[in-house]
C-alpha cells in the first residue's frame, strides 16, 4: 500500500515540473538544416514547437501550445497581422461550444486568451499568440491557434515583420 501511494505522489510531483518547466521554459538556439529561408516560422505540431529560422543552419525552438484533437491544422501562410494586448472576439465555434463567453474580451485582461500580444495568419480565424495559462503551453489545447508563453511571443514578436511566412506541419 505504501509502495503504491509513495508511486503515485512521484509521478503526480513529476508532472507537476514538467508542467512547471514547460511554463518557464525559453527560447534557445538550435540546429535545423536549409530547407526554409531565414526569417520564416516553422510550427511542428506533433513536437509542440515553433522555430525562428535564422539562416541555413540555425533557428530559435519556443515551446508552444497546439490545437487539441480535430481542431489541427497544416499548411502554409503568412503573418498579416502584430497586435500588442488585443481585445479578443470569440470565434463562432468557441461561442457554440461557449454560449456565455463574452462576445469581446478586452485587451489586457486577466480572462483575455491572446496574452500580452498576438500575430495574425493571413486566411483564416488563426493566430499565433501569448497565453495568460502558461501551463497550456506544450498542450494539445486549442481551437488551432497557436500559444506560447508571454515571454515568448514578445520575443518573437520583436524579431518577424508582418509579411512573414509561416509553416505549420502536423
């Protein structure tokens, strides 16, 4: 009985780090090969990681939050958008699946989704935002959006411009 209960304390405090060290994780340097010219995002759903790419053989790895099961997606787009604290309206599928969610969210608020910025993708409901639930980064947990620490998105937010490609793979 011991031996059971001494198990389950240990795996319930090694995933509470690991959500914990999701949450506080950076941005670092890695290698990636030439396949992408510097400058484009690559979103690697199935790693949970976005990556900068800064020339043929480096790239910036942010952990990310992703959509949850059937709300994933794959494709090619581009950065039409940068918004510091954004107001947020819900999307018509998160207010079905919502009723009482407010049909605006104020930029800056505690229960506002996109965090402290957020980066539109050009053809879509899409972004790539920051989170005010830092545990949800490293997820499967959104409606196909894109999250990352607040840390993180004013990171990357400072390093692309509104034009920029971004790849997303599942």
């Amino acid at each position: 009985m011991l031996e059971r209960i001494a198990v389950t304390l240990a795996i319930t405090i090694g995933a509470g780090l690991a959500m914990t060290a999701a949450a506080e994780a950076r941005p670092e340097l890695v290698g990636m090969s030439g396949q992408y010219s510097p400058g484009t995002i690559v979103i690697r759903t199935h790693e949970r990681h976005l990556y900068l790419v800064l020339d043929g053989e480096h790239a910036m790895r942010y952990p990310v939050g992703v959509g949850k099961a059937g709300k994933q997606w794959a494709g090619t787009t581009t950065i039409d958008g940068k918004y510091r604290y954004p107001a947020w309206a819900p999307p018509a599928e998160v207010k079905r699946d919502k009723p009482n969610i407010p049909d605006v969210i104020p930029g800056g608020s505690p229960q506002n989704p996109m965090g402290v910025a957020a980066m539109t993708l050009a053809g879509g409901e899409y972004a790539i935002h920051g989170t005010n639930v830092p545990n949800s980064v490293g997820g499967f947990v959104s409606y196909g959006c894109i999250r990352m620490l607040n840390p993180d998105i004013t990171d990357l937010y400072d390093r692309v411009s509104i034009g920029a490609t971004v790849v997303v793979t599942r």
